[in-house]
C-alpha cells in the first residue's frame, strides 16, 4: 500500500508534464490513460499523430491532460522527447516503444541531451507484501560492474531518492554473498570502504554498514542470529547490489515470487527517466512515474503520510 499512498498523494502535486517518446503502443497509451484518469501529469506523446490520436479517441482520453508530437521514426521520435526535457518543455522523459539503445543515444547526446556531469543509475522502489516499509534497490538496470568510484555515485544517487520520498537519513546496505570482507570477493571490499567513508563524512546524509548479507541486511532475526550488530543490520533501506545480473534477478525475482509492487526511474540526468520494461505491469509503470514526479518536488510523501 506504500507506492498506492505514494500514487494518491503525488496526484495532488502541481502537475507535470511527461515526454514519452514512441508514444504509439497500446500498452503506453493504457498508462497515459490511467495516468490522466488519476490526474498525475500532463503528456507530450511523441511518434505516429494518427495512430496516437486512434488510441486517444478509442480510450476517451482528455484532451487537456495530452499533446501530440508527430515523428516519421523511433529515432526522430526519441530525439525530439529528449529535447523537449532539454528544453524545459518537459519534466520527466519517459520510454514508449522504443529500444533503450535508441533512447539512451538520444539522452546523452552533447548537444541536446540531458548528461548534467553526474552518473546515471537507476533507482527502484519495492513495496513488498508483509514488509514494513519500502525497500530500494540500485542498480538492477544500468551499470553493469560499478567500480568503487561508481558505487559512491550510485549511493548518493539512491539517497537522494529515497530522501524525497522521506526517509531522512536512509540506511544503505552493500550487499554481498558474505559479511566478511574476503580479499578475493571485490563485493566485500568494496562494501567495507564504502563504510568506511561513510564514517568518515564521504558520503553524506545517510548510513553505510557493509557487507552484508541479503538476510542480514533486512531481516533483525538473521542479524541477531550471525551477531551482527549496528544501525543498518535488519533494517536496510536501501539495497546496493554488486552487479547488474545480481540487481535484475532480484529486481524480478521480488516481482514474481513476492508478487511486489515496484516503482523506478534513472537518476543523476537533468530529468527523471522513466525507463520501464515493455513486460512491467501498468500499475508499476504508474508507479514509476509518480516515484519520478516526486523526485523533482518539494513535498515529500512519507511526511506528509505521518501528518
């Protein structure tokens, strides 16, 4: 029920307006109008007029709440999406039908692209049944075998995510196959000095404690029982995984098996990304916008939910 509190509140935010490039899926079009049926944004629609305008029409869309863009290719269409965000027409670039490849080439182009000098990392948001809060996990999307240097990135990436939702000081958990640090397991390694300079005020506005174990990192019992102690330890907000294989599997692993609700974007751009999978659900691609839309506002959604 988290990321449907987090849907209900963003719908009374001031409204946004979302670029969404190849705009011309059936699917897309079903977000869009869902989007608009519970009043979360404005939509640039970039790609085919005729067969957006057939969607529009068929679903009854309001045609306040949608503008469209014509485009004669995937390419053109990501391309004018990304430069309406460039632009400032637009506030969140969001991934219709259209290859990521594709898009991402639009997105870090040198002359109109959205590259603001910081990593791009993807941030995701699970609301997992009979868990007490929710639980974020980077990177499962994007960067393929962060190094140190990128992981930092990637910590103050997600913190700062999960700070605009209202977690004030979120702790952070690297997570690894062990809770030792094992010279040969570079998780572990890496997992320790990023601790470490957390400590030492390198990374701010958060709690670092690695490496932890999956169990350890969000379940008290398993701490308890291995003797791990400290602030983070059975209380992890955020899950920092060592790979982009390990993120994926877990990332879908929480969707299937837990039957988890997720909610998740690229971070460190000029603009949120919304990059969803063509198989994610419709409601988790919703709520993949308003994690977005609350990214880029001054309100906060946890906060507000305690008041």
């Amino acid at each position: 029920m988290l990321l449907q509190n987090m849907l209900s509140r963003v719908a009374d935010f001031p409204k946004k307006i979302v670029a969404v490039a190849a705009a011309d899926d059936e699917r897309m079009m079903t977000v869009v109008e869902e989007a608009v049926r519970l009043k979360l944004a404005s939509f640039l629609l970039f790609g085919n007029e005729e067969e957006i305008r057939r969607l529009i029409e068929e679903r009854k869309i309001n045609w306040q709440f949608v503008t469209i863009v014509s485009t004669d290719s995937i390419e053109k269409s990501a391309q004018e999406a990304v430069k309406a965000v460039h632009n400032r027409e637009a506030d969140i670039l969001m991934k219709g039908m259209v290859p990521t490849s594709v898009l991402m080439k639009a997105v870090l182009n040198k002359d109109y692209g959205l590259r603001v000098g910081r990593l791009f990392s993807h941030v995701a948001a699970f609301d997992i049944p009979n868990y007490k809060k929710l639980l974020f996990i980077t990177d499962s999307a994007l960067n393929i075998a962060p190094d140190l240097e990128q992981k930092v990135h990637i910590i103050e990436n997600s913190v700062e995510v999960a700070r605009k939702v209202g977690v004030e000081l979120p702790k952070v958990a690297p997570i690894a196959a062990v809770e030792v640090v094992n010279p040969e397991m570079t998780a572990t390694v890496d997992a320790a000095i990023l601790s470490q300079m957390n400590r030492r005020g390198q990374i701010k506005n958060c709690i670092i404690d690695g490496p932890l174990g999956l169990d350890n990192a969000i379940s008290k019992d398993a701490a308890q029982y291995k003797g791990i102690k400290g602030e983070v330890a059975g209380d992890a907000d955020i899950l920092v995984v060592p790979t982009v294989e390990i993120g994926n599997i877990l990332y879908k692993s929480l969707v299937y098996f837990a039957k988890a609700n997720v909610g998740g974007f690229i971070t460190g751009a000029k603009a949120p990304i919304v990059l969803t999978s063509r198989s994610d659900s419709t409601i988790n691609k919703l709520y993949s916008i308003a994690l977005a839309l609350n990214a880029i506002s001054t309100k906060k959604v946890l906060e507000q939910q305690a008041h």
